[in-house]
C-alpha cells in the first residue's frame, strides 16, 4: 500500500510535528515557571500548564527523534492522541484566564499580558500539532499492519476446504 518513500515522508512529518511540540512545552514551561516563581499564586489552572508542559517535555525529549529511525512506523499514535486532549484543557483554562480583556487582572500576576497570550497561543499549537501527528502516525501505524497482513502466508487448509465447499 505504502512505499518506502511514503513512510519516509510520513515520517519526517511525524518528526516535524514531535519538533514542534516539544518546542511548544519548552516555551510553555519556562513561561509558567516565571510566573510560578515569581507570583505566590498556585492556582489549578496554572499548575495544570505547568504539569502537562513539563511531562510533554519528558516524554518528547526522546520521542521527537523516534520517526528518524528506520523502523518507526507511528507507534506513538495513541499518546499523540492522550496529550492532545490534556493539551485542549491547557489552551481552554489559558483562554479562559486571559481572554477577552481579563489578561491585565488576570492572576497570576497583574499585567504581563504579552507572557499570557504567548502560553495561549502555544497551548494551541501543541494541541494542534499532536492532533496533525495522530492522524500522520495513525496512517504510518494502518500502512505497517497493511504491510503485515499482506505478508502473511495463506492458509492452505482454509483455502482449499473453501474450494471443495
């Protein structure tokens, strides 16, 4: 079904996306940390930013070189799909705080709006960009049981008692 090239741009796609994300969390990280360090304010919807970036982090440290080795074929599809869903409920509880003239009281902190709206915005992008890699390595991980499947030696029992019939 898929050629060797197909896999290869499928994942450098895969490889793109895993970038992507883990420079998304890296930005998020840091962004929540300052303020984490520099206000008293813990709030839930702030330590959520914190934790789902720094667990991204962990995790995409090693996966984002994953699709460059020969033998990937998207096994990381259903985590893409996990940390996208965390990764919604990260850029819904940043809108909800700082949308729509509520960043300059906003805690934590008064102001810094141009800090807020950059963890909005890449909230988002992380979400986006696990949402793109689930469906990229969701057809790298069908094309490898396709290729399975149709490797797979016939039954000649089966085949012959079907003829018989």
């Amino acid at each position: 079904m898929f050629g060797t090239l197909e896999h290869a741009t499928l994942r450098y796609i895969a490889f793109a996306n895993h970038l992507m994300v883990l420079i998304s969390s890296i930005i998020v990280t840091g962004l929540a940390s300052w303020f984490l360090a520099k206000y008293d304010y813990r709030g839930v919807d702030i330590v959520y930013q914190e934790v789902i970036a720094v667990i991204t982090l962990g995790f995409w440290l090693i996966g984002s070189v994953l699709p460059l080795i020969g033998r990937y074929r998207g096994y990381l599809a259903p985590l893409n799909l996990v940390f996208s869903y965390l990764w919604l409920t990260s850029f819904i509880f940043s809108s909800q705080d700082w949308s729509s003239g509520k960043c300059g009281f906003g805690k934590p902190g008064q102001g810094h709006c141009s800090r807020k709206h950059a963890i909005d915005a890449f909230n988002f992008l992380a979400f986006f960009f696990l949402l793109a890699n689930t469906i990229v390595e969701g057809i790298l991980l069908r094309a490898e049981y396709a290729n399975k499947a149709a490797a797979a030696p016939v039954n000649k029992e089966l085949s012959s008692g079907a003829n018989a019939a």
